[in-house]
C-alpha cells in the first residue's frame, strides 16, 4: 500500500469521523478498496487528496490509465459507507469512469 494511503483503526475512523476529516477519510476508503481489489488496472482518483490503482488486470506503468474512475471526497465517502449506490452515483453524473473494468460496485460498500 503507498505510504499516502493508510488503513485507520477502529478508533482513528470513528475520531475522523467525528472531527469531520475529510482527508483522512478519503485515505482510509482507498487503503480499505486496494485491499478489497488489489491490482494496478484503474487509477481511482479523489482530487485533491488522493489516487490509486486497484483492481486486477493489465498493470498501467506510464502516462495516463487506460481506465480512470475520478469523483469528489463526498461522493467517495458515500460510495465508500454505502449511503449511495455505484448506478446512483454514474446517472447523477458525480462519478466519471471511462475504460475497462471501472466498475466498482462488486467492491462497494466499504463499511464504516
């Protein structure tokens, strides 16, 4: 896992929740999602905090991904905790996916 991303402990995740950390909570999501969906097919991108690249296939080494999934922290986190659905999220237009495999939603939910 990139040092930038990192899995918070039960404890760490209910304080940045409470203290309403935004940054904190879009890092977690990610760690727990290249956990749930390891490999280097799809970047997924949370500007401005974060990216990564999950999900099993070709491994993208240079330039832009064939596959990209981008979206805001707020709809990561609803996509991450369940309060919204991956088709929810695509037809209201705040996730955009292009490229093979950008189907998120066998890993989705996350939890929390």
């Amino acid at each position: 896992m990139p040092a930038r991303l990192k899995l918070l402990s039960p404890d760490q995740l209910a304080t940045a929740e409470a203290d309403g950390d935004t940054r904190a909570l879009v890092k977690h999501y990610l760690a727990a999602l290249e956990v749930r969906a390891p490999g280097r097919s799809v970047e997924v991108r949370v500007p401005p905090f974060a990216a990564v690249q999950v999900v099993p296939g070709v491994r993208h080494t240079r330039g832009t991904p064939p596959a990209v999934v981008e979206t805001d922290a707020e709809t990561w986190l609803a996509l991450a905790t369940g309060r919204t659905t991956w088709g929810e999220a695509l037809d209201s237009g705040s996730v955009r996916a292009s490229g093979e495999r950008t189907d998120l939603s066998p890993y989705l939910p996350l939890g929390g």
